[in-house]
C-alpha cells in the first residue's frame, strides 16, 4: 500500500464529516417533504414537567423563572421543577421568592452533577411530557407550543428546540461559533426528515416521560436520550421554531473546556451504550459514524497527514497541499492571536475555530483514556450573563 493511498484515506476521512456527510444528507431528504403542519384545529395542551437543573445561578435564576410562567401555555399544564445541586449561593431564596404552586424545589446535596439532578427531577416529575431546559438558556414565547403540539403523534418520541447563541463581543471564538452552529443547524434539520435527529440541544428539547431512565452521571442526557428513543422505536425530530436564546462564552477556555467535556462524554456513551448506536439500524449507525465518531477523529487525521505530505514533497500537487495546510495552521494562529480583542474577517476566525475544535478533539480523547470525570464542571461566567 502506497504512501499516496494512504494521504488520499486520511483526506477522505477529513472531508466525509464535514462535507460529504452534508452531502448525503442533502442527497438522502431531497425527494422526502419536510414535515407538514397539521395545526388545524385547537392545540391540545399536554401536561408538561418543565425541569432545571441548577448550580449557583443566582445571577440568571429569576429571570429564567420569570421566562418560564411568562410563556404562551396554559399554567394549569406546567409544573416547574428546579433541582439544586449543591447551591452554595442566594438561588433558593430567589426561587422560593416566587411563591408559585406551580414550582417544587428539590435540593440535592452533596452535588452529584446535572444528570444525577435530571434523574432525580423525572422522578418527581408527575406529566407525561419533560422539556429539559438550562438556567442561562431564555425560551421565545410560544416555544413550548412549538415542542409539545409535536407529540400530539404517536410515533413522535422527543422533540429538539432551536438555541440562538447571542454573540456581545465578536471575538473569533464567538465568531466561530455562530458559524459552527448554523452549521449544526442544517444538519438537525436535515436528520429531522428522516425522523433521526441524532443528538438534541441540552436547553431545549422535550421527551415522552415513559421513554426515559436513569442516565449514567457521567454521560450527556442530550445524546443517550435520543439514542433511547430512536431505539425505542419512535422519531426524533426537531422544531426551529421553538427557540431557546443563549449568551456565547467569549472566552476561548472556557469554550476549549466545554467542548473537551462534551467530546469526553460522547466517547464514554460510545463505549457504554454501543448496543443503542450501532445496532439501532444502518441510518442510525451511518449519522454516529460521520456525524460524530469521525469528527471526533479528525485530529488524528489531520497529524497523519501533514506527516505524510512531508514524504510526498517533491510531486506539485503535493507541494500545493502542504502549502495549504501550512496556510490553514498560519491563519489560525493568526486568529488566535487577534481574535480575542478584535473583530477579524472570516479566513482567520473559521481556521481558527476549526483548530480549536480539533485540539479539544484530540485533547478530549486523551482525557477519555485516563479517565477524566465528567459529572459536574464549573460553568462560565460569561456564559452564565443573559441580557
């Protein structure tokens, strides 16, 4: 096997997840309609357990209830559930402030982490719809409308929200983002035809209560509950315009933080629920396999590449392709070093962010080998301000 075909492997593997995959997609739900709307008659409001894992929010925790009570949805089928999770700070007076019967308060101490709180609130929960939510995440009205007037069919099983980050500052980071995100926007889009979204937004999504169990604390709740789902037989789909709003941290460790946790998390639910991602179809199988794994890879690509093009100096199209990456690694350093205080055009900041993502990536595995906890983690400051 030749040192050429093994460079064009590695660059194909580069290019499936974040180009062909889209492709497919594309290709996949060309000849399949969108979903109809079948809003006809009178929406049937279903009970829903509004759930919101909490640690020291005190800054957000007023106006996240007040958003909450404050929605276009009958009061009489909303229960609020708030768990505190080892809050060493002023959220309980604030929430007890309210005075509502339509919140219950659980504290969980000592702090156990966010999904030992989501285990504990469906426990409690008394609707048959959840909608998980977080502190810092604000809902449009008429979101909840959105989620729930889905499961009004019987095949439908969780519905995913779309989150708005909202960017203050431009920094590269910020920048880098938003982009990323539109990105994963089409493609829940596109996964939602065929009734297969893969992963949910951990601030807005919603579930049939008899669909879920226990979670391991360790593992995300957004990524092992639609896998249980779709296993289950029902459809995962999502709803643009049930939208959640979010302030994006502009701090690049906080950002490199957040996301080598979510990649060491879907690398622990790899191993720990194989039989839900790899026996649940060939479609559910093929969206994992491009959609995460090979992402999740690309570092390791991108090493072995750039290592073989130093053997392969000597062909043009090999030169051309080294200088391209040295471009790419120039111009992302170039971001990493403006980025931060000003506001750069996008052939900085996409390198940029497209680097970063990929160390977290390599940096996420290896904590994945030696262990790493993922069960409670210090939100960001920045990221905890909503405007």
């Amino acid at each position: 096997m030749s040192l050429q075909f093994i460079f064009w492997i590695f660059v194909i593997l580069v290019i499936l997840p974040y180009l062909g995959y889209p492709l497919m997609l594309a290709m996949l739900t060309f000849v399949r309609n969108s979903r109809k709307d079948f809003r006809d008659g009178e929406l049937d409001y279903k009970a829903i357990t509004f759930i919101v894992p909490v640690y020291n929010e005190d800054r957000v925790i007023r106006q996240k209830i007040s958003n909450i009570l404050d929605m276009e949805y009958p009061t009489d089928k909303i229960e609020i559930l708030v768990v505190l999770d080892g809050c060493t700070d002023n959220t309980i007076n604030i929430v007890n402030g309210f005075n509502s019967k339509l919140i219950k308060v659980f504290e969980q101490n000592p702090r156990k982490g966010k999904i030992a709180a989501l285990n504990k609130a469906v426990e409690l929960a008394r609707s048959e719809i959840l909608v998980f939510s977080d502190a810092n995440s604000l809902y449009d009205k008429n979101a909840l409308k959105e989620l729930v007037i889905h499961f009004e069919k019987d095949d439908i099983g969780c519905v995913c929200g779309k989150l708005k980050y909202i960017c203050s500052e431009g920094t590269s980071v910020e920048s880098g983002e938003n982009i990323y995100w539109k990105y994963e926007e089409y493609l829940k889009e596109r996964e939602s035809i065929l009734g297969s979204l893969l992963v949910a937004n951990g601030s807005i999504y919603a579930m049939r209560r008899s669909l879920y169990s226990e979670i391991d604390s360790d593992i995300a709740d957004d990524f092992v509950n639609p896998m249980r789902v779709y296993n289950a037989g029902y459809k995962i789909i999502y709803e643009p315009k049930a939208i959640a709003r979010e302030k994006v941290s502009s701090n690049m460790k906080d950002q490199f933080k957040q996301k080598v946790r979510i990649i060491v998390q879907g690398w622990k639910a790899t191993f720990r629920i194989p039989d839900l991602i790899f026996w649940s179809g060939y479609i559910r199988t093929w969206q994992f396999l491009c959609h995460k794994l090979l992402r999740w890879l690309t570092p390791f690509f991108m090493i072995a590449i750039f290592i073989l093009n130093l053997f392969l100096i000597g062909d043009n199209i090999y030169e051309i392709l080294f200088v391209f990456q040295l471009f790419v690694y120039v111009f992302a350093v170039i971001g990493l070093v403006l980025g931060q205080k000003h506001k750069i055009t996008k052939i900085f900041y996409v390198p940029f962010y497209f680097c970063l993502i990929n160390v977290a990536a390599f940096m996420a595995f290896l904590r994945f080998l030696i262990g790493f906890k993922t069960d409670v983690w210090e939100k960001s400051e920045t990221a905890r301000d909503i405007d």
